[in-house]
C-alpha cells in the first residue's frame, strides 16, 4: 500500500508529518535512539520497515520546518489481540470471627 502523506501547519514552524521517505524513518529512528537509548535506533528502524502491516503513514512525527529536526514522533502499531474467554470458579473464603 503506498502511504498518503500529511502535512499539518501546527504553531510557530512545526509540522505534523507522516514519514514519505525512508531518509525520514532514519531520523526518526535516530531521534528514538537519541531520546530514549541508542540502541533503540536500529529497532525503531527494522520495525518500521520489516513489521509486517506497517506502512510509512504509521510513522507520525512533529517536525521543526525551520531546522529540520523532529521534536516529537508515533508510531502506529497494527496489533491484533485475540482473547480466550476462560470460565473461572472463584472460591471466597472469609475467617470465622
């Protein structure tokens, strides 16, 4: 699925952006890595590229137009959650006054 990119004019010169290139997953994995640990970069990365479902669009970022430097990101998992409904017995047992 190709991406639809968006552009949103936010205060002063930030941008709220979704990735459209892959040079914009490498800063935003770069600035993951920087914020919160190093070796989270090339996590950040291969999970957006190789998870299977993720799209460029699922990658959401705020940009600085002026510096070019992203100052805040999401990335938008597509988890899918099956539960199992079990039927538990709950035995309450109180002390005897």
């Amino acid at each position: 699925m190709r991406p639809v990119s968006l552009k949103q004019a936010l205060a002063d010169s930030l941008v709220l952006r979704t990735a459209s290139t892959l040079a914009d997953v490498e800063r935003a994995a770069a600035f993951n890595g920087l914020i919160h640990s190093p070796e989270l970069e090339p996590a950040v990365y291969d999970l957006i590229v190789h998870y299977p479902g993720i799209d460029l669009d699922d990658l959401i970022f705020v940009e600085d137009e002026g510096t070019g430097q992203i100052v805040s990101s999401l990335l938008l998992i597509p988890w899918t959650i099956t539960l199992v409904f079990l039927s538990i017995r709950m035995l309450m047992i109180s002390p005897i006054p």
